[in-house]
C-alpha cells in the first residue's frame, strides 16, 4: 500500500480534476484526455502539493501522491475516451445500416414498380392472346356453317341421286347453318357496340313470357334433340330492349344446347322477386364449378373442348347490366347447370 | 364400296358430320359418328368400319396422330379432311398413312359429301391392292 499523506482532507476537492479528463475523452477523444490528464496532474501539484501554488515537491510522499494522481487521471481519461469512441462508431455503424436499410427499400420499391410493370405488360400480352383467339374462332365459326352450306350446295347442284328426305334434311341443314351464322354476326355485332360502350338498350315494354317462347321458337332446330320445358307464370311487364333480351335468352339455350347430352330436358323458367323478374336457364349437362361461375362470363372463355367463339355469355352479361340487371352461373336444382338473370321492373 | 358398309364420320363440327352423314346414308352407307380422336379409335376397334372420314381438328387428339395410331394395326382406308392452304397437314396425313384427302371450304366440289363418296370408293380401291389376297 502505498503510505498517504497525513493532510488528506485538503487533497480531496482535487477529484474534482477528474471532471474536465472525462469531458475530454467523451468530447475531444483519446489525445485530449491524455493532455487533459497531464493538466490535471500538473493543476493538482500546482495547488494541492505543498509548497502550494508552485510545481515543487518536497516529500517522497507527495511524489507517490502525484504518480497515483497522474496514472488514475490518465487511465480514467483513456477509459472514457475509448467508450466514447466505441459509442461514437456505434453511431457510424447505425448510421451506415440505416443508409443501407434506405436504399434497401429504394431497391424494393424498384423492384415492385418493375413487378407491376410486369404485371401489366403481362396483362396486355393476354389481352392480346385473347383477341388473337377470338379472331381464330370467330373465323372458324364464321366459316364453318359456310362451309357446310357450299358443300351440301354443291353437291345437290353436281345432281347427287337423292331421295326427298335426303334432300329435305341438306337443305334444312343450310337454313340452320345460316341461323347459326346469324346469331353469331348478331353477337359479334353487339360485342364491337359493348367495345364501343354504344350498347343503348332501346326500352319498351316486354313481356317475358312472350320473349322467351319466341327465343325458343326460333331456335327450334337447334334445339332438336333437347326437351325444352318452359314453366312462367303471370309477370309484370319489364322495360327493356326486345332484341337484345331475346339475344340473352338465345345465348343461354346455345349454351345449355351446346353442353346439354343429347335427349336431356332443358328448362326454362321466370319469377318475379321483389322489384325485379328472374329468369333462368337449366341444362343437364356438367354443370359449373364454383371458380368457373364468375369467370365464365368473360369474354373469350370457352369451355373445355368447347367449339364455341366464347362471347355469348360475356354479351349476355353485358346487355343484362346495361339494363340495369345482374348475371350469375351456378349449379342446376337436378345436376347440370342454372344460368339465370334479373331485370328491374321499376325503372 | 358396297351398299351397307360402315362409313365412320370423326368431325366434332356437328353440321359437318350431318351433312356427310344424310349423303352417305341416301347412298345406303351405315353410318357411325365419333365427334373426337378417342372415340374415333375406339369406333374403328369395335365397329370395324369400311373407311373413316377424318377431321384433322379435333378437340383432344391431333387427327395426324389418330391417323398415326390406326396404322399402327389397321389396314382400313383414311380419307381426311383439312382445312383450305394446310397443305402440309394434308402431306403429313398422307406420310401417316390416310389414302387420300378432302380440302374444305375454298373448293366447295371437293368437299362435297358426293366427292367423298367417290374418294371413299377410291380409297377402298387402294385398300384392295395393298392387300395380299
């Protein structure tokens, strides 16, 4: 141990040196808390050791003292400055993950405006693929009933041998392959008017029963092999455009025709709910599954194998809202699927 | 080709198949229908039919790939049908072993029912000579 001074009482405000040797080393870093401690070795000689007020030291003792000052001072300095310095790279160290954090995000937002870019491009590509493929069935629907046509022509005109009947069933086959091609230019008529946005309902009072019964008169043939049981009670009449609606109801047979097997009954029937009459189309065919049910009226969605151009339950939609009515898919009370609409009766 | 004989019409296009099917019927054919490529090979297997109309496009298997198939154990005459300008299809066809062709719809006298009639009568003439008896 080291011997202490007997005067110990008037070296004890001299702790207070150790103050401006930790402001040193937190502010000024290690160098300054090393010139601070010096200072402070020299202060405390200067007015603590006697002879006071001088830097001389008389007594080994003082020595001691003043050593032991110094090597605290110094040490308390060193200390401090190397926290100080720790906190300060610390700080850096923050600093330099918060920029990287910044640009990190910069980088993600990049990247999400380029996924959306890709998103969109995407978008227009199946846009694109899809009137690609509505050109390609369109064309082939255009031309297959034309292709029947000439070629049952054609070969009644080379003076085929054929009895009545036979001449009968050709001939009745070229006026159904006309009809065919009819509603399909129907429809295609009305899809470049939705297109356009020029799809005006021109209202008029309807009666829904009359509008189906006609719809189904004039797609007899199609419908030849079907049992078609229509079952509408007594309905307010509804403002809307006949040709139009009856377009709906035609698209709707087509398409219980089309995927309806062959002798199966197709139902057709009406009511009236709250301010609106509904009316709906069942078929016995495979039915629609639940995620098909909203897609199924998009444009140019065709069923699996399905030979048909995929715009008639898209213009279904389309002139049913444009009459201020709702669309909708779903599964047939027997199997098979129910496509039914509603029209206000209030307009 | 002889009254009676089976005549099998493979098209899914449903005004095709009837036009074909009144002409060969009013020229006392029987008359089988398959609207797609698996019908059409299971037809052929258990109908035995004396020569198959065969559209190239069907819903699932290419008609090159059904006339493929078929040559693969039969003998019965293949006459397809193609589309106007797919004139590689029909060679094709042709290379897999179909007797002969009818284009629809720009020539309207080679698609007419009548034409595959006599196409059919050919097409069994070719039958006949590739056989050893």
């Amino acid at each position: 141990m080291v011997p202490l001074r007997g005067d110990i009482t008037s070296a004890s405000p001299a702790l207070l040196l150790v103050i401006p040797i930790v402001l040193a080393g937190l502010v000024g870093g290690r160098l300054a808390a090393v010139v601070t401690a010096v200072g402070a070795a020299l202060a405390f000689n200067f007015a603590f050791i006697p002879p006071y007020w001088t830097f001389e030291i008389h007594t080994p003792d003082d020595i001691v003292a003043l050593a032991v000052f110094g090597f605290v001072a110094l040490v308390v300095g060193t200390l401090v400055a190397r926290e100080g310095e720790r906190r300060q790279s610390a700080e850096e160290r923050a600093t330099e993950l918060q920029a990287l954090n910044d640009e990190l995000g910069a980088v993600q937002l990049e990247r999400q405006r380029l996924a959306e870019e890709a998103m969109r491009a995407a978008m227009l590509e199946r846009v694109d693929e899809q009137r690609g493929a509505l050109l390609r069935s369109v064309s082939h629907d255009l031309r297959t009933p034309l292709a029947a046509i000439r070629a049952v022509v054609s070969d009644l005109l080379s003076g085929a041998p054929y009895d009545d009947a036979t001449r009968a069933e050709l001939l009745t086959l070229v006026g159904d392959e006309a009809e065919r091609r009819d509603r399909l230019v129907a429809n295609l008529l009305n899809l470049s008017r939705i297109e356009a946005r020029a799809l005006r309902p021109d209202r008029q009072e309807v009666a829904i029963d009359e509008l189906v019964a006609d719809t189904v008169k004039r797609l007899e043939r199609l419908l030849v092999r079907r049992r078609v049981q229509i079952e509408i009670p007594d309905l307010p009449l509804i403002q809307g455009d006949y040709t139009q609606l009856s377009q709906v109801v035609s698209n709707l047979l087509e398409n219980a025709a089309r995927h309806a097997p062959q002798h199966s009954t197709i139902r057709v029937g009406a009511q009236q709910r709250d301010h609106s009459v509904e009316v709906w189309v069942d078929d016995e065919g495979i039915g629609v599954a639940p995620f098909e049910a909203q897609r199924i009226f998009e444009p140019f969605r065709r069923g699996e194998g399905s030979s048909s151009s995929g715009i008639g339950l898209a213009i279904g939609k389309a002139i049913v809202e444009a009459h201020g009515g709702r669309i909708a898919a779903e599964g047939a009370p027997g199997g098979g699927a129910r496509f039914r609409f509603s029209l206000p009766t209030t307009t | 080709m002889n009254e009676g004989e089976l005549v099998l019409v493979v098209d899914d296009e449903p005004a095709i198949v009837r036009a074909l099917s009144a002409a060969l019927k009013a020229r006392k054919h029987r008359v089988a229908v398959a609207t797609t490529g698996a019908e059409a090979l299971a037809e052929v297997t258990t109908g035995s039919p004396a020569v198959v109309i065969l559209d190239l496009g069907l819903p699932d298997i290419d008609g090159i790939e059904v006339c493929r198939r078929l040559r693969r154990w039969t003998d019965t005459p293949i006459i397809v049908l193609t589309a106007e300008g797919a004139e590689s299809r029909k060679v094709e066809a042709l290379d897999e072993g179909a007797d002969d062709y009818v284009t629809s719809p720009s020539r309207p006298r080679s698609c007419s029912p009548g034409y595959v009639w006599r196409s059919g009568t050919a097409a069994h003439g070719t039958r006949r000579t590739r056989l050893p008896f």
